[in-house]
C-alpha cells in the first residue's frame, strides 16, 4: 500500500487521534492514504465511525500490542 502521509497520535485519547486525522485529512487531496498510529483503544470504533460519518474510506486497521494502525484514504 502506497502511504502518502504518516500520523503519530499515541499517547492522545478521545477525541484527539480523530481530531487531528481530520485535519491532516484536509491538507490531502482525493485519493491519497494516511496512516495513523495510536494506542487509545477506543479509536477503533472511532475511526469506523469517522469513515461513515465523513465519506473517508477506512482501508484497513491493525492492531500491534498496545498501537492501533489506520489507513485511511481521503475520499
């Protein structure tokens, strides 16, 4: 998978990983990926909310220990 921006919000809860997804989101053009890094275990079913909510498609999501990865392609 091609990654055209990377996110690092562990160590932030709900709502800061979304919040500053959204706006790195904003600063790319269709189509490009994001991959973002956290560790609240809440943002997994934050992101599956954010993708419905904002037309964002969420690509895959991983988890690895204590870190969640999301790709999210802007739409």
């Amino acid at each position: 998978m091609n990654i055209d921006k990377e996110l690092d919000t562990r160590g932030l809860n709900c709502p800061l990983p979304i919040l500053r997804t959204k706006k790195s989101l904003s600063d790319m053009t269709t189509g490009q990926v994001l991959k973002v890094t956290a560790t609240d275990p809440g943002s997994v079913k934050d992101f599956q909310a954010f993708a419905r909510q904002t037309g964002n498609e969420l690509l895959s999501s991983e988890s690895a220990g204590n870190e969640f990865i999301f790709y999210m392609k802007k739409k």
